[in-house]
C-alpha cells in the first residue's frame, strides 16, 4: 500500500487552521468550569460541570488573524529557537564542531553504530527529566554534520534527538510536565510506581533505538568529508576549538541545572545561549563582526523552522477562541463510563491518543481531562494510577507524530525531511510502541499498581 503523501509542512498546518476553523461553525460552543488548583498551581477543570455556550464561530478573517496570535502564544519558544540557534551555527562555523566530530569519529572507527545508542539514551534522559523537545531544533545541524560524517540519513538526526526524547518523556517516572503534573492531579506520591514505569521505558527504548540503528543501517550512504559536512567551518578555520567545545559542555551542564533545579522559562535558556554564542565567537576568532554575521546566516537557516511553532500553535488558539475544545473532550470521555474497567483504560488510551491532536501540550491535557477521568476511574473501580499510565502513553507517544506538534514539524523540516518519510519510518515503531504501552495498562489493572 502506497503511503500517504502529506503537503508542504505549511500547507498542512494551514489546513488544520482551516479545519478548525470550520469545525467552530459544526460542533456546539461548551465550556467546562474551573478553579485553580492548590497542588499544581494550574486552572483544572470541574468534573461534571461541563454545559453550552452561546455559539462562537471563529471567522475566516479571524482564523488568519489568529495565526500571528499563535505566533504571539509561541514567542518564547520561537526567540529561543533564534538565539539557540544563531549560537550553534557561531560555534559550528569556529570549526570547533569539526573537530569535536572528527575527534568522536576516531573514537568509533569500525563501531559507528555505536553512536546511535549513545546519542538516543542522551536524548531520552533529557525527554524522561524536563520534556525536552523545543530545545531540540537548534541542535539539529549538529547532529546533521554528524550524521552526514557516519554516511547515515538525514532522518537519524531526528529520529536520535526528537524521537527518542519523546519515547523516554512518555515512559518516565518523572517527568514533571507529564507524569509529575498528572500524579499531582490524581492525589498520588510523586515517583509511585516507578519501578513500574521503568522497566518499560527499558523496553520502550529498546524497541526505538532498534528501529532507529535498522533504519540507519539499511539506508546508509557514502560518508561526506569534513568538509561537505560542515562547509560552514571549512570557510571559517577559527582557533581554540578545545576551549570552545569546553564552553559548549559547560554550557549544557548549566542549562541542565537550570532547568531542573532553577525552573528555568525559555526566556533563561534563550539567554544562556545567546551568551555562548557571543563568547564562543570571540574565543573562537571570529570577532565582533564575524560573531554577528554567524548569528545572522543562524537565523536565516532556522527562520522556517522556528515559525512552524507558531503555526501549530494557532490551531489550538482556533479552537479555543470557537469553544469547541471543552466539547471535544467531554464527547470523547463521557463513553468510557458504561465499559469494563480493562476496556475503559485502554478506551482511556485511545481518547487521549484523540485529543492529542487539538491540544497538543502534554501538560494542557493533564490539566483539562485528568480532573474527568479519575472521578471515573474511582467510580468504576479503575486505579488512579493506571489512569496516569493511559494518559502518559496515549498523549506522550503522539509527540512523535501529531502534525500540531510544532517541535516534531520543525525538527523535521530542519533535517531536510518530508513529513510524509518521517511517518513511513516512525509510524511502525509508534504502534509497537502503543502496543507496548497497552500491555503495561492492562498489567498494571493485574497486578493493581
């Protein structure tokens, strides 16, 4: 069977903005009420309290309109896109990243496989501890020159960085923006069933890093010199490079510690990379001006990229102006009430596999549906954690392919790859995945975690 072929990445985020559009204009307005939570600090929603509003359909005019307001909601994430990336594209045109490929190359000479796995559980940790995925995009060309040096596809670099982060953040025991929110939610001991959690996010990772090396293996092609990888750096020789990758692990290591114990916002690690670039090119020998122009031909190659972000973003803004999200999810959770409770956790499974394409935050949809399904989960007799674990696989795992996903979009135009390949590759190992994630649902009702 011939694959489906999808439009240019744009296109087809325009025609989810049209979509919704319509679709303010065929499904009833309804809200459902809210109060803040004391535990989580966020609005939840009011099982129960779901009623109709007055119908608000989002205009044709107001639908574009609403395309610069997802840009507008995005903006933190799409300057952190520019900055991060403008100062990878300094650090890559001192040479230091040549060097530092060059130097991991002689590493693995004979074993370039290796690297895969080694980058992938990186990746994953990073998914599995903060729910990486934006801060991926800036550090796709990296991981192309690498890529491109093994003789490996450009489809790697996505599938070790953005797909690996988002298989280890829907199996963590720890994710605050998926799992830890969620617990919250459901009145459970951050970190319970745990052990539980890791012994499949073991195998999840098993089954992704499989597929990622078959797939590299299978379509690997003659490796490009130093200088076709990178000829960004072949044109700027620079000096220090062992200073300057250095100051790059440093740098990581102060934006892991941010993250994870200062909480930082986009805003912070827009700033820390902004200031790596700008020392990384005068320690590297550019100068002011060479710095500048780097950041410059950055933005240039990162511009499209980081817009996908905010085009995705506009659907939900679409949706939410028409007050058709609140619809959708109490149409698809009120059925689960009349099934077993097996069935209704897999049925749990699949409605936030559902939802995920209209609200594409992991976060947003712990916060909107959580508050529904453990009322539900009590009153057919189905563990609150076995609630957290439907929602954590069904929604988690869509990272890796719900075109509303802005990060998934960007990496992959970033790579130079069609959405349409991307499926081909990542959709086999998505279902074994769910699969996967099925079986850990109903082992989970078994052996009453």
């Amino acid at each position: 069977m011939k694959m489906i072929r999808f439009p240019h990445p744009l296109v087809l985020l325009v025609g989810f903005i049209v979509l919704a559009c319509l679709l303010s204009y065929v499904l009833p307005a309804g809200v459902f009420e809210r109060h803040t939570d004391a535990a989580t600090g966020r609005d939840i929603v009011v099982a129960g309290s779901y009623h109709r509003v007055p119908a608000s359909p989002v205009s044709p005019l107001q639908a574009i309109v609403d395309i610069p307001k997802g840009l507008q909601d995005a903006a933190s994430v799409i300057f952190l896109v520019f900055l991060a990336g403008g100062a990878f594209t300094v650090v890559d045109q001192t040479g230091a990243l040549r060097r530092g490929v060059d130097w991991l190359l002689t590493r693995f000479r004979g074993r370039e496989a290796i690297v895969i796995p080694i980058i992938s559980v990186l990746f994953a940790t990073m998914g599995a501890l903060e729910n990486m995925q934006e801060e991926i995009v800036p550090l796709v060309p990296v991981l192309l020159i690498l890529m491109r040096r093994i003789g490996y596809p450009t489809l790697t670099a996505a599938a070790v960085s953005l797909g690996s982060a988002a298989v280890g953040a829907a199996f963590s025991p720890l994710n605050p923006f998926q799992v830890g929110i969620a617990q919250k939610l459901a009145q459970l001991p951050l970190l319970s069933g745990g052990g539980f959690r890791l012994v499949f996010l073991a195998l999840a990772l098993l089954i992704w890093i499989g597929g990622t090396m078959r797939y590299a293996i299978r379509h690997r092609v003659q490796p490009d010199t130093a200088d076709e990888a990178d000829p960004a750096a072949a044109g700027h020789p620079g000096r220090n490079h062992g200073l300057v990758l250095l100051l790059l692990f440093i740098t990581f290591a102060f934006f892991a510690y941010g993250v994870l114990q200062l909480g930082w916002e986009f805003e912070q690690m827009a700033a820390l990379f902004f200031g790596l670039g700008i020392v990384a090119g005068l320690l590297g020998g550019l100068g002011f001006t060479g710095t500048a122009e780097g950041f410059i031909d950055g933005f240039r190659d990162i511009a499209f990229s980081a817009l996908l972000i905010g085009f995705a973003r506009a659907i939900f803004v679409v949706l939410e102006q028409g007050q058709i999200v609140d619809t959708i999810v109490n149409g698809l959770s009120a059925p689960l009430a009349g099934l077993p409770a097996w069935l209704s956790a897999l049925g749990m499974m699949g409605v936030h596999t559902a939802l995920h394409l209209p609200v594409p935050s992991v976060s947003g949809q712990a916060v909107l549906t959580m508050p529904l399904l453990v009322p539900l989960s009590d009153l057919i007799g189905l563990s609150r954690q076995v609630t957290v674990l439907a929602y954590q696989y069904g929604a988690g795992l869509c990272e890796l392919l719900t075109p509303t996903n802005g990060a998934l979009m960007a990496i992959v135009a970033a790579c130079g790859v069609r959405f349409d390949a991307w499926w081909k590759f990542a959709l086999p190992l998505y279902l074994l995945l769910l699969a996967l994630g099925a079986l850990a649902v109903v082992l989970g009702i078994a052996l009453g975690i």
